[in-house]
C-alpha cells in the first residue's frame, strides 16, 4: 500500500496542471486580498456629521399644529443644539446618540435620550394647553437641561456622562418600569461607565465602535431569547445566541485592553474598520475553500479517468495488487496532497497578506471565545488556521471519495468535474440555508453538506441546523464515505478496463 502510494504521489505531483492550479491559487490569493471584498460596509450613521438646514425645518415647523408641532420642535431645538458645536467635536458625537434609536418590536428604544426627553418636557409644558407636566417637573427639567448644556460648553464630557448615568438610574427606580427595560437601561449605564473607567470619550474610532456593537449584540441576544423569529429553528436561534454573547466578550475584551484594532476574527464584529493582515490570515479558509475544493475535484475525478483515456492503469492491473487496493491508495495520495494544498494555501496568503497589509498585525495573537463558557481563548495565528483547515479536511475527504465514484462511472473528466463543483456549490450554499427553516431540517440534517464542516463545531460552537450534533455529523460523514468508497470499488472491480485500452 504504502509502495502504491508513494507512486501515486509521484504521478500527481508530475502533473504540469497540478502547478498551473497552485499557481492560479496564488494569484487568487493576490487578487482577493488586494480588492478586499470582505472589507465590513461602513456604517453611516457614526459618519453623519453634515450640518442640517434648520432654516426648512424652521419653514416646516409652522406647518405643524397641535402634538406634531411639538414633537417637531422638540426635534428642532436637538438638532440646533447639535449644530451649534464644531463638526468632529465630542459633543456633536454624543448628541448624535441622541438622534440614534434602536427598534425591537416595533418600539423605538431611547432610553438615553435624556437632552430629548428634557426638551420634550420643556416644550409640551409651555406650548401645549392641555399638558400633564407639571410646573415641578417643568422646573426641574429645565434645571436638568442647563446641567446637560453647562457640561457640553465647558467641554467637560465626564459630567456629561455622570449626568446621563443619574439620569438612567432615576428611570429605572419608576415604578411602570418592566424587567426587559431595566435590562435595557443598566446596557446604556453600563457602556457610560466603562467611558469613564477606561477613559473613552465620545468620537469616530474603533473604541467607540467597540463600544456600539456591546450595545447592539446586547439587544440581540435579548431579541433572540425574548422574541424568537418565527420559522426558524430553535437551534438556530440558540447559535446567534452564542454567537452575539461572544460578539460581546470580544467587544469588552478590547475595550477594556485598549486594543484599537479589529479583533473580531471569523465574525465580523467591527464595521468602520480596514482589513489587516491578521484578519485576513484567521479567514484563510473562509476566503480560499473553493481552491481547495476545486484542486480535490480536479485530483479526484482524474486520477482514474486520466490512467483509463490515457491507458496507462493496465501497467497497474498487471501487478498483484486487489483493485480495492489501488482505489485506497489513490484515495490516500488524494488526500494528502490536499494536505499539502492547504499548507501551501496558508503559507501563500500569510506572506501575501503580510506584503499588501504589513506584517505588524501578526503581532496580535488570535483572540476567540468559548461559546460554551464564554472564556477568551488566546492562540497563536498558526495554530489557529491549521485547527480551522484540519477541521475541514473531512469536507475535502467527502468530496474526494465522491468526485472517485463519479469518476469511476464517467470516464468524461470535464462532465465529471463540473457535475461535481455544481452538486458541491448546491450542497455547500443553498441546502444549507433551507435548513435553518424548522419545516425542512428533518430531512436536511441527513444531508451530508450540513455536516462534513467540522469547524462549525470549534470551541463549543454549535450547528444551526436543528438534530445535527459533533457525534451526529461523524456518522452521518462515515456513512456517506463509506457509501461512496463501496460504491467506487464495486465499480471499479466490474469494469471493463481492459476492453478500454486494448
């Protein structure tokens, strides 16, 4: 077997076409990088900084009446606020909080809008007849409001913050408050007082980034375990739910270390970021799985097609060895050579990414998180990528043993080839998706596409798919492999080969 093999080895690795696919890999790899593809859209609203009109919202204002004509003021007197502070200045960026909702079933969440609460208990007391403030609570918001303004004129963010932390607090101790919004409000409490602890103030950079997707998974994680999406599995809500509780232990690792740069790995965490090096390294088999899959088709659908075109395999049948034997042992050179594919693949993309992003980003280790424990898990960028790739490799073993069978069934190498990266491209991204619908994952955890990818189960992570666990993944893999390995001997022991290259 062993002999078999190595000469196996020998004949791929004479290939000339094996080169030319390595060689089309590193230009992918040059090309992907150098494009950026997956570099996160920015976010518009931390870029809102253009001065508004308030001359037409002045012309509009008197269009309006009752209610809608205080609302309306309200909302002009913020913006006017906003205006009245240079563009990139703290306090343009932290009234802009003010202007920001987040909407939860159907609700608009604006618990730290404290200026706009504040103007709206202003306004409605000295314009609407009818109101149901009170002179006390008139006097005091303007009391309150003037705090707000003292703070943002004499550049004092610090008791800004201080301001809006008190304020929260007296929300919460209302007696109308519910459970989910006491939630709500220690999020906004919380996120002011790690500015305070670690010195962030308000402004266009990663820490505040860091800061707004803290608060954006938080109601995430709430939505998912409060109000479940209809349709969709429970496993897959439970794997946004460990996936958002990780967004967020990364996000405060960051914050608390000071760390201004994106840390967020495989999920794509920060929005207003450039992709580096490392970044680029972690997701070297997210980005370049198609070149390894295509190289195992390649390999897999020739290498018994080929020996009968060419009529080369007679010198193989003429030696005693079971033809069992010799479908394992191109299964084995199959196998690795891809092995060696990937270590070239990662090789390839650490140097290539380090020549067009730089090198320094390498410095700082991968940084995961246990999706059971929620512990950080720090690794070094190497260790990482070969768990990542070996993890996978089953994928690759699958695909090899079929593309073989089809292979043996078909001796049209480019009908095989293509047959198979369109079964792969189906299986791989469309079957997938449906599955996460509960009506459809009874059948579709069987297939084998929803488990051959051993990744998804990495530090404690879990399938989305409903019914498919880590041992259930195994077997269905065994299954398959086995089915398709029966199938290509038996096949193989009844052809005619020797009808073919006579």
């Amino acid at each position: 077997m062993i002999k078999l093999v190595q000469n196996e080895l020998i004949k791929i690795f004479k290939r000339r076409s094996i080169y030319f696919l390595l060689f089309l890999s590193i230009i992918a790899i040059i090309v992907y990088n150098n494009i950026n593809p997956d570099q996160n859209p920015i976010d518009p609203l931390r870029n809102t900084q253009d001065i508004i009109l308030i001359k037409d919202m002045e012309e509009k204002l008197k269009q309006k009446t009752g209610q809608e004509y205080i609302d309306y003021k309200v909302n002009l007197d913020s913006l006017k606020l906003y205006n009245s502070y240079q563009e990139n200045s703290w306090q343009r960026w932290a009234l802009n909080e003010e202007r920001g909702t987040y909407v939860r079933e159907g609700i608009e969440i604006k618990f730290n809008h404290n200026i706009e609460r504040l103007l709206n208990n202003i306004n409605d007391y000295e314009l609407n007849p009818n109101t149901e403030i009170t002179k006390e609570e008139y006097e005091n918001s303007k009391i309150e409001y003037n705090k707000y303004i003292e703070a943002l004129n004499t550049d004092n963010w610090k008791d800004f913050l201080n301001l809006k932390i008190k304020d929260l607090k007296e929300i919460k101790n209302t007696n109308d408050i519910t459970n989910i919004d006491i939630g709500r409000i220690n999020i906004d409490i919380e996120i002011y007082e790690m500015r305070l602890k670690y010195n962030i103030n308000f402004d266009n950079n990663i820490q505040n980034e860091y800061l707004d997707r803290y608060k954006e998974h938080y109601y995430d994680v709430q939505t998912n375990e409060n109000f479940p999406y209809s349709g969709f599995s429970q496993t897959f809500i439970n794997k946004n739910l460990n996936e958002d509780r990780a967004r967020m232990n990364l996000c405060k690792y960051a914050i608390e270390n000071n760390l201004n740069t994106d840390i967020s790995n495989e999920l794509y965490i920060i929005s207003n970021n450039e992709i580096n090096a490392r970044t680029s390294f972690i997701r070297t088999f997210e980005h370049f799985d198609l070149i390894i899959v295509i190289i195992a088709i390649y390999l897999s659908t020739t290498i018994i097609t080929e020996e009968v075109n060419k009529k080369t395999i007679k010198n193989l049948l003429t030696k005693p060895h079971k033809r069992s034997t010799i479908i394992m042992s191109k299964l084995i050179a199959c196998i690795i050579t891809i092995l060696v594919s990937m270590v070239f693949v990662i090789i390839v993309q650490y140097i290539v990414g380090g020549v067009i992003f730089g090198f320094d980003s390498y410095k700082l280790e991968y940084i995961g998180c246990n999706y059971n424990t929620g512990e950080l898990i720090h690794m070094n960028l190497f260790e990482y990528v070969i768990i990542v790739g070996l993890s996978k490799l089953p994928m690759y073993i699958i695909i090899i043993a079929f593309c073989m069978l089809i292979g043996t069934l078909n001796n049209h190498t480019s009908m095989s080839m293509i047959l198979t990266l369109i079964i792969f491209l189906i299986g791989y991204r469309i079957l997938p998706e449906w599955s996460k619908v509960e009506s459809l994952n009874v059948v579709a955890r069987y297939f084998v596409t929803n488990n051959w990818d051993f990744s998804k189960y990495l530090f404690g992570q879990v399938s989305d798919t409903s019914g498919i666990s880590l041992y259930s993944s195994i077997v269905v893999c065994l299954i398959h492999l086995s089915i398709f390995l029966y199938l290509t001997i038996h096949k193989f022991n009844r052809k005619e080969i020797y009808n073919n290259i006579s």
